[in-house]
C-alpha cells in the first residue's frame, strides 16, 4: 500500500468552488457573481491608481532584505492610525501590540492561534451565518466554537434582539468575534445605536471584541465611517482585538497585507503580547511578505497618495451601491411581488438574497449565473452589462 493511499480528496472549498465551475462553463453569457473580489462596470480586476503610483516609486529601489519578524513598523503604524483613529491615546500610550499578518486570513489565525496558547479554556462565539472560513480557522488553531445568533432570515436584516440575548446568556468574559462592518455573507450591519447597545452588554458581561474588519472603506465609502463600531468599543473603554485587511479596500488581494491588533492594559503588557505574537508566527512562515506592506504604508503616509486612495475607495463603494439600486429597480420593474428592500438596505461586497439552494441551482443550470448556494450575490460581478440579465434570472426563479 502506498504511503498516501489513505488520502481522499478535501472537500472543495465552497467558495473557490464556484470560480472553477465559471470558468469551465463556455458560455457567452455567463456571469460569476460568487467570487468577494471588486470587478470594474466591464467586469474586470481593478489596480487602484494609488497602489500603482507606490509600485512606481518602490521600482527598482527596493533592497529584498527580511522585514521584522512582527512585520513593517510603518505599515503597522499606519494601519493602528486607520482602524483605532489618527489621535488616538492608546497609540500614543503604545498600549496596541500589533504584528503585520498574510492579510485578514493570516490575521484571525494568528489570533486564534494566540487564544488556544494563552487562554486554554477559552471559546469563540462566531454569528450564524459567517464567512465560512471562520469556522475552518478556529477549528484548526483548535479552539472549540459556539455561535451567536445574527442574522433574520424573514426580515433579511439584523435578529438584534436573538443577538442581545446570546449576548447577555454567555459565560461571563467571552471571546466574540463580530464582524467591523459589511458582514459577510449577509451584508447586514447592526446600527450605530445597536452598536452602542452591544458595547454596552460586553461591557456588563466582561465579553472579549475580537474585530474582523475585512472591508474598512468599502461598505460605506469612509474608512472613518465604517470604523464606527470598533470605536464606539474604544469609548466604552473595552479592550479588544483586530484583523485588518488590504484584500478589498486596496485591491491588494494577492499580496496578502494586513495586521492584527490587540489592545492591552499598558505599554509592557503590549510589548509581552507582541513578543508572543512574533513567537507565533516565527515557526509558521518567518515574517510576512515586504511588498504589499510597503505598498500599504507609502499610501498611507502620503497625504496625496492618501486622498487618492479615499476616493478611489469610495469609486469602489459608491459603484456597489449603484448596482444594488439597479438591481432592486429592474426585479421591481419585471413586477416581482417579493420585498427586495434588503437589496439596498445590506451593505458592503454581499447582498444575501435569500434565494434557495435549490433557486441557485436553477440559477446556474439555466443562465449560467454562478453564486455560492447560501444565496449570496457578490455585488461586485454585477455591472451595468448584465444587471438587468440578472435581474431577469432572479426573477424567474423566485417567482
Ligand atoms: N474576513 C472576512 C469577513 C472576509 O470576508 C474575508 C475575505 O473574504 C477575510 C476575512 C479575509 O480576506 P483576506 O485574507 O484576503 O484578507
């Protein structure tokens, strides 16, 4: 017998699955609207302007040396500024110990990885439903899992009060992992208001944030806006943990740039954290990649690269937001009866449709349409080409 004879293949990825059933369909009209990646109104990958103005400045110029183990001390710097505020005091009190991660992925596995080390005993909360990618990370740092409850599936919007109460019915000092902003898959954001209610329960109850903040701009367009959450926690004087991604607001998908944040009591406890982190990731993968980051930080360090960056995220956001409108005005316009209100009110890279497995079958069987079978649209395949091919599709199998 062979040594991997006992080796059956994984389960494909549910995900990635769909991009490899797009592209073996030969059809003409067919539209991938599975894959979390933002495609231009034609339908293509985009490079943002700001991220080719810092390649230009970084050709050529650019030793190949390691980075810190902990990652660019720029970036880092950078992306604390982002995600906590530029004055903020816990950066100036150097109370965040903070690492560059491979991306927003890389990020919540350091974390998880961190908890099962230091906090043996502990648990996640994760919403139901979530990227399905959190379950798999947790699982492997070994760290045992519970859900919380998020979504409505009747009302394709917030179940706030199922929210608050496995809230208020977990253990004392629980580690939660929420979503910063455009919740994935749902596209469905507790209010300002609703956030403070949150923050204020995890404050009664000792809970433990740990922010996945994954699209920081592109929900509403404002990096600072979409912050908000995260620093309503900051006010409510919560210490809490944070994965940040480049993925999606830079457009920096492949080259996995990103960081993990966690807020400490003082500067020393800090510095233990981040040693540890380091520690971490040193037998993994050594230190993390020195392009994207550099990338990241001469954006963010330059007041005008910077501005062009803010528009161009908010080019991004504000397209979504069009094709959302666009989307829920030609179903409405074919005289669907069914409610697509959720279509405008979710936010961010997803609209949870609430269409069936079986309605997305049909979907891709009989207009080439491919999506994950939970019913998520990936508002960033929807163009002005084939918004209206895609609203028709909608509309014949719902109805
Ligand atoms: N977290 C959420 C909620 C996401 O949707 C994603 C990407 O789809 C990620 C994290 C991680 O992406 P990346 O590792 O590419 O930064």
């Amino acid at each position: 017998a062979s040594l991997f004879g006992h080796v059956e293949p994984a389960p494909k990825d549910p995900i990635l699955g769909v991009t490899e059933a797009f592209l073996a369909d030969p059809s003409p009209e067919k539209v991938n609207v599975g894959v979390g990646a933002y495609r231009d109104d034609n339908g293509q990958p985009v490079v943002l302007e700001c991220v080719r103005e810092a390649e230009r400045r970084i050709a050529g110029n650019l030793n190949m040396e390691y980075l810190p183990m902990g990652g660019s001390i720029k970036m880092i710097e950078e992306s604390l500024k982002l995600a906590y505020g530029e004055e903020s005091d816990f950066i100036k009190d150097k109370r965040i110990a903070a690492v560059q991660a491979l991306s927003g992925t890389g990020a919540c596995r350091l974390f998880a990885d961190f908890q099962k080390r230091f906090l043996p005993d502990s648990q996640i909360y994760i919403p139901t439903p979530t990227w399905s990618n959190h379950h798999n990370i947790w699982r492997d740092a070994q760290v045992p899992q519970n859900t919380f409850t998020y979504y409505h599936p009747e009302s394709r919007g917030l179940d706030f009060s199922g929210l608050m109460n496995d809230i208020k019915n977990a253990p004392d000092g629980s580690f939660f992992l929420l979503h910063a902003c455009a919740h994935n898959p749902t596209g469905v954001d507790p209010t300002e208001e609703q956030w403070r209610e949150i923050s204020h329960q995890f404050k009664v109850k000792k809970h433990f944030p740990f922010f996945d903040m994954a699209y920081q701009g592109f929900a509403s367009g404002d990096p600072e806006r979409d912050a908000k959450a995260i620093r309503i926690f900051l006010e409510d004087g919560h210490q809490i943990g944070c994965a940040q991604s480049y993925a999606k607001n830079m457009g920096l998908y492949g080259q996995r740039a990103g960081c993990l944040s966690i807020l400490c009591e003082d500067e020393m406890q800090a510095v233990a954290v981040k040693s540890q982190l380091q520690q971490i990731a040193r037998p993994m993968y050594s230190n993390p990649p020195v392009h994207g980051a550099l990338v990241v930080s001469i954006i963010l360090n330059d007041p005008e690269l910077k501005s062009l960056w803010l528009k161009e995220v908010k080019g991004m956001a504000d397209r979504i937001i069009g094709m959302r409108k666009a989307l829920k005005e030609n179903l409405e316009k074919l005289g669907s009866p069914l409610s697509w209100e959720h279509v405008t009110n979710q936010i961010g890279m997803f609209c949870y449709s609430g269409m069936t497995p079986e309605q997305v079958d049909r979907l891709t069987n009989e207009y080439h349409i491919y999506m994950t079978r939970n019913g998520r649209i990936s508002m960033a395949g929807v163009t002005t080409g084939n918004v209206s091919y895609l609203a028709n599709a909608i509309h014949d199998v719902t109805k």
